[in-house]
C-alpha cells in the first residue's frame, strides 16, 4: 500500500507598504518580495490600479501602512475598494516594533519589509476607509483648525508689535476670521448635505456642552463613536489615564497617544462647560477639592463627556435631564 504525501498549504502573505511623497515601496512576507511603485498623482492613476492589482494576485490576509499624514488615504481608499483588509498603524509602534527586532537601519525598503513582518506577527486591526462625506468633512474641520492655529498665532503676536507690523497683522486677522466664519457654514452645509451626518449631529448637540465645532469634530474625527465601549473610546481619543507601575514604585497615572486633532475642541467644550454648565461643574468642583490638579480634572471631565457622548449615539437617543431629587425623599427615592 503507497502513502501519498499531502502538501501543506503554503503561508499567508503579509504586505507591507512604505508611502513616501515620491513613490511605494511593497513589501511581501514571509516570502521576502519586495518591488516599488510611483506614488499616485490621482485617484484614477494607472500606477495606483497597478500596484493594487499586483497586490490582489498575492491574496495577503493584512496590508499593512503607515499613517503618513495623508499620504496614504488615496492607496488605503483603493486597497479597500478593492476588497483587502487593510490597516493603517501609529509609525511609532513600527519603529519600536524594529528595534525590538533588532533593525536598527532605516530606508524606504527595510521599513516596507518592517511593515510586512509587523502584520505576520502582530495582526493589527483592519481599518475601514471613511465614507466620503466623512472624507470630505475632516478635510474641512482640518482647515478649520489650521486657520484658528494661524489666528491664534497672530492675535499673541499682535501684543508684540507697534506701527505697520500691527497694521499688518490687523489685516491677516480680519481675513483669517472671513475664512474661519467660511469654513463654519461649509462644514454645516456638508453636515447638512449627508443623511446620516445630519442624524448623528442633532443628538450630540442636544448635549450641554457641544456645539457645532465638537459635533463636527467628533463626527469628522471619530467615526467610530457609538461602536466602542466606554474605555475603547477613552483610549481612541487619549484621555484614558494609562498607569506606569514598577515593584514597589506606583507613578502617576498620564494619557498619551490617542487623536490628537481631537482633543482641542473636546478640551475647549469641557473647559467652558465647568465654567458656565451646572451639570459639568460638580465633578469638576470635586475632583479639584480633592486635590486633584486643574489638567486633571479636566481630563477627567473631556472623559465623561465623551463617554456619554458615545453612549447617547450607541442608544440613538438625544440627552435627557436627570429627574430631579424630589422634596420628600433625599437622593430622588421615592
């Protein structure tokens, strides 16, 4: 009787993309493959329906890229419409990810290679692409931050200055507050314009506390809001406090990481709302007569909004008043 040997069945494939402002660098594990790719100037790019193709006749399980400021949306947008699961991760994590490994060299095509062994080995989560009313809200809100950062800028440096170089910056000011008032009534018309934007941003405004500028924010910059639970959504936005613990050494607890264009409108929400909101102010008022620092009382309270921000869209439900404690009963039982 002849046995016949079965074959296995050869490994999954990892590719590992590095996208700089001039082209990609593709990298294949555990094969070792490695080819490169101008950069697209265009979503209809012949180069980017290239590589993508190039990618799909290698039938990875991950497609791993690096979040490059921009650079790489029209490449995940693709590779997402082209049905592979795509992620896109912190390049700090890679970096730390390699010198663990031992890489200590840096070029296009090591860190490609680099991306390809992160996804084999560490399975990042997939990242779905945003829809394009999301695409083209950020992208809008982004501006908007960009043209408050300039004014901010202007206005210190106004303090400074006498003569022409006030007039000057009076000038700059005046256009920059044309151009913030613009961008407000474009991100409303673009809320306005999608349905379900437009679903998502009456709840969250029915919240004390959030205005036009958090709603949008929130919406162009965590999408994710509603599908998370509560310490998911701390985490993803950075103000989760994260413990540094060692034997006997217990150090104070900091929040780091997270989506830094997040938080200024969360903190400027949050910083007016324990001035001027009465149901902000107590545990702001408490946690700062425990003794807590001002930064982290706030912290504190960019939190809980949030959280119940995320609860209030998960339950598709406006915010309500809590009852208030009646007369004849202390604490409202009845």
């Amino acid at each position: 009787m002849t046995m016949t040997k079965t074959m296995a069945p050869p490994p999954p494939a990892y590719i590992g993309i590095d996208v700089s402002a001039t082209q990609l660098d593709v990298a294949v594990w555990p094969t070792g493959g490695h080819w490169c790719s101008p950069y697209p100037t265009a979503p209809h790019d012949p180069a980017l329906t290239t590589v993508v193709r190039r990618i799909q006749a290698q039938a990875p399980a991950l497609v791993v890229l690096e979040a490059t400021g921009g650079w790489e949306v029209p490449l995940h947008t693709a590779l997402t419409a082209a049905g592979l699961a795509v992620a896109v991760v912190n390049p700090r994590l890679v970096r730390d990810f390699a010198r663990a490994s031992g890489r200590l060299a840096k070029t296009d095509a090591l860190d490609a290679q680099v991306l390809a062994q992160f996804a084999a080995q560490m399975q990042p989560p997939v990242r779905v692409t945003p829809a394009p009313a999301i695409q083209a809200l950020r992208a809008l809100v982004r501006r908007r931050q960009q043209v408050v950062a300039m004014l901010v800028a202007e206005t210190n440096a106004r303090r400074l200055t006498r003569g022409a170089v006030q007039a000057s910056i009076d000038r700059h000011r005046t256009y920059l507050q044309a151009e913030r008032e613009a961008l407000d009534t474009a991100i409303a018309e673009a809320i306005a314009a999608d349905a379900t934007l437009r679903e998502q941003a009456a709840p969250l405004q029915s919240a004390p506390g959030v205005g036009p500028v958090l709603a949008a924010t929130l919406l162009a910059e965590l999408p994710e809001l509603g599908t998370l639970d509560r310490r998911e959504v701390a985490a993803l936005a950075g103000v989760a406090p994260l413990n540094r613990d060692s034997g006997r050494r217990h150090g104070p607890r900091r929040c780091w990481g997270g989506r830094a264009t997040l938080r200024p409108a969360l903190y400027m929400a949050t910083r007016t709302a324990v001035r001027h909101n009465p149901l902000r102010r107590p545990l702001y008022a408490r946690l700062r007569a425990a003794g807590k620092p001002d930064k982290v009382a706030i912290v504190a309270c960019m939190r809980k909004l949030l959280i119940i921000l995320n609860a209030m869209t998960r339950d598709q439900r406006r915010f309500h008043l809590p009852p208030s404690p009646s007369p004849a009963s202390p604490g409202g039982v009845p």
